[in-house]
C-alpha cells in the first residue's frame, strides 16, 4: 500500500483499501493487533489516499 500511494496511484490504492479494511479487522478480532492499533492503521491509509487528490 505504501508503495502504491508513493506513486500516486490512487484508483490502485482505493481498490485494495478494503482488503486493508477486512485484513486489520480480522487480525484486531482473533488477538494479534489491538482494535485501536487497527483503527490507527485504517485511518492512516485512509486519510493518505485521500490526500491524493
């Protein structure tokens, strides 16, 4: 995903931003991430693909 927003490759980026979604979800419900960390992590994406415009 990281590499995908450096090259400003938003319509790429948004197709994957639920996978990223259902993957950090899933991983925050069966224990290995905490739900706020997941919740920092979805944010983030987010707001990135966002910015670029």
């Amino acid at each position: 995903m990281d590499k995908l927003i450096e090259e400003e490759n938003k319509g790429k980026a948004e197709e994957l931003l639920p996978e990223l979604m259902r993957v950090t979800d899933r991983a925050a419900s069966k224990g290995p991430l905490h739900e706020n960390k997941a919740g920092r992590i979805k944010s983030k994406y987010a707001r990135r693909i966002d910015e670029l415009g």
